[in-house]
C-alpha cells in the first residue's frame, strides 16, 4: 500500500487524493484504513495529500478491532482462528481501521480508546439469546473502534470527536448477531451521552462521526438506536445533502441524503456527522453530485461511501 501511495499507480488511492483536495476539510475522519504500529500508511497518504497542497500535519489512529482472535469459535463452524472468530472481522489484526487526518492539533494524551468496551455490558444490550457465557466474557462491543479524540481549535478550547465505524447488520444467521451489535454499536454513544457508563460523559462541544452501517429508514439493521441519537436533545441532525438529483425506487428515504450506494439495497444514509446542540451548523452535504460531473468517477472509483462534511462555529 504504501508503494501504491508513493509510486502513484493505484486508481482508487489518487482518486482517495483528489477526493481529500476536493473536500479542503480541516478535519478528516477515514474508516477502513489497515493500522500498522508506526501508522506508516496513513502518514503516506497524509504526506501524499501535502505533496498536492493538502498538509494534514496532525495524524492519529489505534489499533481497531479488526482481526484481534478471540481464541473461540464464534460463528460457530467448528474452526477457529478464522477472520469470523475475530473481535472484529477480520483477516489479519488491524484491518479496516478509523483513521484521522486534522490540521488542527489532537492531544493524543487525552484520547478515551472505548473499543475494549464489552457488549455484555452495555446496559439493554441485545445479545443474541443463544450466546454462550464464555463468549460473553471476551466479546467487545466495537467491531473496529470507539473514540473520544479531542482537538484543539485556534482559541485554545477543544472540539471533542466522538468516532465510530460500526459493522454491516448483515453477513449473519437467524440469531441476527451483527445487526443487534450494529444497533447497539450506536446505541454505545447514547448511554455515554447521558451518563448511563462506567465513563464520564464526553466534554461539550462535541460531533458524534463515523460510519454507522445504518440507514434509519431503509435497508437492513435495526433502526432505533440510529434514530435514537438523530433525535437525541443533546444532538443535531444537520441532515446533509447531495446536489445530484437520484431516484430509487422502492426505498422510503430521501436520496440525497444517501451515503453509499450497495447494489443490494441501493442508495442508504449509513454515515453521520451530528454536532451538539451547542454547536452552531453553518453548511452541510454530501459530495455526491451528477454523473455528468468531472469528479463524480473519482467519488465512484475511491468508494461506494461518499464524503459527509458539516461546517461548525461556536454560537
């Protein structure tokens, strides 16, 4: 990957380039980048965007869930050791992980790293009735990870982000095993807010921002917990939208605010950027425009997911 990077011939890494000149963000939240222990890929793609003019100085990511072995047969085939038995799915450890790009400083010191987080103990959790108890004793709630990652703004005060990327509630049996862990992986960030974990709530201002793998309209997965926190009192939903005009047939949601584009489903809202309701919105969208557009095969060629940005000032 990082050969790619440098050498510049991998499509999907310059078109994930010219996305990030594209969106001029100050702060950039990626998922599904692999972690290495020296963060060699990321500071790759950083130095890469910086070469183009886009310089992200300030760099951050852990280890996520995915790929970590549990040591137990967790999907229940008889074997062990495969990418299903992980805490996390996946084939080697750190794959697929959050990342974040910021031109603004990140006090690493006082990063609050959730992701060993048990889903047993998440208060309401929905287990699956069946799970065995030693599969309960070690099972994270976080298939790749859930941050608390403060920033410091130009004044000196501090932007708390609150990351996630949950799993898809699909690829599972009748149990419905990732789609109870898909709404409870957003329903994590509700009982922090109000005060219902061992952990105190998260310091305002805040944005809650990652990807959710959850539509609350259409598509599979379990909805209330996503709805739960778009209509949450101590959160806004700037609702963001795309400039392109789309139609799909038989979903129930608006199509310009679709994230990502599944040819199972369709178009579905999977990613969120939600401030607090102390923040003051100023724009919103989803970088999602015509086909005809220059940059419309660059947004397909870097990912199905498109970018979400919000724009925020104090009050």
């Amino acid at each position: 990957m990082v050969r790619d990077i440098t050498s510049g011939k991998d499509p999907q890494i310059q078109a994930v380039l010219q996305v990030l000149i594209q969106l001029n963000a100050d702060i950039l939240v990626l998922t599904s980048l692999d972690y290495d222990h020296d963060l060699v890929a990321l500071n790759a793609l950083a130095d890469a965007a910086a070469g183009l003019g886009a310089a992200y100085p300030y760099r951050f990511a852990l280890r996520p869930n995915g790929g970590p072995q549990t040591g137990l047969d967790l999907d229940g085939d008889g074997r062990l050791g495969e990418p299903e038995d992980a805490q996390g799915y996946g084939r080697f450890s750190g794959q697929g992980g959050p990342a974040i790009l910021s031109r603004l400083p990140i006090d690493t010191k006082a990063v609050r790293d959730f992701s060993s987080f048990l889903w047993a103990n998440l208060p309401g959790a929905l287990l699956p009735d069946a799970m065995p108890g030693p599969v309960k004793a070690v099972q994270r709630l976080s298939t790749n990870a859930h941050w608390e990652v403060p920033v410091t703004l130009p004044d000196a005060t501090r932007l708390t982000l609150l990351v996630w990327h949950a799993t898809p509630p699909v690829f599972d049996g009748p149990e419905d095993r990732n789609g109870r862990r898909n709404h409870d992986e957003a329903a994590f960030w509700q009982r922090l807010i109000e005060g219902a974990l061992p952990f105190r709530p998260p310091n305002d201002p805040f944005v809650l921002i990652g990807d959710a793998n959850l539509d609350p309209l259409d598509g599979d997965g379990l909805p209330g917990a996503i709805t739960a926190l778009l209509r949450h009192p101590a959160l806004q939903d700037p609702a963001p939208a795309a400039s392109a005009t789309r139609t799909d047939p038989g979903q129930r949601g608006d199509p310009r605010l679709d994230t990502a584009f599944f040819d199972q489903t369709g178009g579905l809202r999977v990613d969120y950027i939600l401030p607090s309701s102390s923040l003051r919105m100023t724009g919103a969208g989803v970088l999602w425009p015509e086909d005809t557009e220059p940059i419309a095969q660059t947004l397909a060629t870097a990912s199905r997911h498109r970018p979400v940005w919000v724009d925020v000032a104090r009050p």
